[in-house]
C-alpha cells in the first residue's frame, strides 16, 4: 500500500528534527559571558588626603586595577574627614548600581548614624561588600574580671565614640561600671596603667602587645558577628558569657561592635547586579593576596566581599535596636545628638 502524502511528510519532519537535535547536542553550550568592569570607575574615600584611608585607598586602588580582567582605571575621590559620613552622603546621592561607583566605608560613619548624628543622611541597608579590613576589639581591665554587681572604672572617650560599646556589653553582663570620659584610646591604656581606671576598650591592631603595655588582663573579646579574637584564643568572647538585657539593646551592642570592628569597606550601591558584584570581588582577590604576603600589623585581617557580608548587614539595624542604643545612652550617660 502506498503511503499517503501527509505521513511521508511527517515521517520526513520527525527525521529532520531528530539529526537537528543530534547536531546541536554535539555543539558544546557556550559559556554566560562574565560582566566586565567599566574602563573608569570612582572610589569615593574620606579624607583627610594624607590620612589612613587615603593611603588604603590608593593600595586598594592598585590591587583593584592589577586584579580587573579588563584595563581599569579606578580614581579615588577625597571627601570630608576620617569619619567618612561625607562620603558616605556623597554617595548615597551620585552613586548608580552600574558598578562605576563604590565607597570606602569606615565602620565609624555607620556609627554617627547610630547615635543620631544629624549629618548621617545616609542608610548602608543593603550595600554589597567588595573587601573590608576588620580589627579586633577587647575589654580589659587592671585586674581579673570582678563579679556581677561591681562598679568598675571605666574609660572611654565620649558616649558618641566606639568606647561605648565597651560599657554597654558591661551593662549587659551585670557590671555597673563607672564611666570616666574623656579617656579614647591611648589614653585610655594609659589610664589602667596609672590607675585612673580600672577598665577599658581596646580596639585595634596588636592587642596582646598593648595589653602588656598597659599592664592590664583581657575580660572578653568583643566578638560581635565573629568569634573570638584569633591572636588571644584563650580569651572568652562576649556572647560565651551570661549576656542579660532586652533583646533590642543586645542587637544594638551588635551593631556597636560591628562599627566598632570595621576599619574600612569596599562596598558598591544596593541593586547592583550580582555578575557586576562577583566580578568587583574576582578583582579583589589581588588585593587579599597582596596584603597576605606584604602583612598587615598583627590582629588586622582582610575579609573577601563573602566573609564581609555579615560585618557590613550588621551596620544596618532595625528602627527598634537603634532606638534602644540612642535611650540608653541619654539613660546611662546624659547624652542624645544635637
């Protein structure tokens, strides 16, 4: 029987569509192109142009360009003083999620906005980390650790400086501890070691060897998103200890000790694509390499833009936590931003 036309054509399609389909599963699939960085890009740093963060920034800047797969310029753009709010504003209003602008966060910055520092204009939620620089934080004191109930001195610098996370974490274990103000670090190391206090904050590089300096006895690290301090092991961190308190004021302390921590961030704009952010952090990586075999000062340790996500969300609390820090500092010291 002869066969009718419409089924030789089919017959003849389903052939077609079958060599069609073994032809292209022996053509090897092609690779997503990776997002490329922009030729130019702007790293807006605060200053001053001679200061830490200024110098930072320029090895930063040349780890970046050496780590791009793409010829890269990345400028650096000085603003404002070390606290970095400047900055910060400055790039809550030029930047676009185009991975052409970043920032240099010091943790400082996102600490005046904490407390409520009418020039903070800024908001860090969901800025992505490319690198950062985290140090450590410690609370020591002349002698052992004294048991809940004890007063002991305390020196810090001011209730808007990092000092302050030192006393809210002794408030929370129980320690109503004096505050003796006007002493930020060094001062406050000279401090334990002439008397004048009996506690204090040490943040920071080189810990172990200020420690001794002072003549003083770590209490606990201020470990905040992390563990214990790596130079000082043997060290219980804050949340190995009975930590009281509501829980809006422990996720303040949080927050406190994640400013604290944060010695400086790369970070870009909220929405940036997620190709454009994993290429920055590809480019990165030179700078981790570079700083590994260079060194930094002992306790400082370089964070890839993944280990610095916790630190930098940290920076970013919730209405409640901030409201809970800015009452206990007008309840525990007297103090609310002007």
């Amino acid at each position: 029987m002869r066969a009718r036309p419409e089924a030789s054509r089919r017959r003849a399609l389903q052939a077609g569509l079958g060599a069609a389909a073994g032809l292209a599963a022996s053509i090897p699939l092609a690779r997503p192109a990776r997002a490329l960085l922009p030729t130019t890009a702007t790293l807006l740093v605060p200053g001053p142009e001679d200061g830490p963060l200024a110098r930072l920034a320029g090895r930063l800047a040349g780890s970046l360009g050496r780590g791009a797969t793409t010829a890269l310029r990345l400028d650096l753009t000085v603003l404002g003083g070390p606290d970095g709010v400047t900055a910060a504003n400055r790039f809550v209003t030029d930047a676009a999620p185009d991975g052409r602008s970043l920032l240099l966060l010091p943790g400082i910055a996102a600490l005046s906005r904490m407390v409520g520092d009418p020039r903070a204009r800024f908001d860090p939620a969901g800025w992505v980390p490319v690198c950062a620089l985290q140090g450590g934080a410690m609370v020591v004191g002349r002698d052992a650790m004294p048991p809940p109930g004890s007063a002991p001195r305390f020196g810090l610098g001011g209730p808007d400086m990092p000092g302050a996370a030192g006393l809210l974490a002794l408030d929370l274990l129980g320690l109503a501890a004096s505050p003796v103000l006007g002493l930020p670090s060094p001062k406050a190391e000279a401090a334990l070691a002439q008397g004048i206090a009996e506690a204090a904050l040490l943040h920071g590089p080189d810990l172990p060897a200020r420690l001794t300096a002072a003549g003083a006895r770590p209490w606990f690290a201020l470990d905040g998103v992390a563990g214990r301090d790596a130079m000082l092991p043997e060290v219980p961190a804050l949340h190995d200890l009975p930590l009281g308190g509501p829980a809006e004021l422990r996720g303040a302390l949080t927050t406190a000790t994640a400013c604290l921590r944060l010695l400086a961030a790369v970070v870009l704009p909220p929405l940036t694509p997620a190709d454009t952010v994993a290429t920055w952090r590809v480019a990165a990586q030179r700078w981790l390499e570079e700083e590994a075999r260079t060194g930094w000062a002992p306790g400082l340790r370089p964070l890839s833009g993944m280990e610095a996500g916790p630190l930098v969300a940290a920076l970013a609390p919730a209405p409640a936590t901030v409201l809970a820090y800015r009452e206990w500092l007008l309840r525990r010291l007297n103090w609310r931003a002007d």
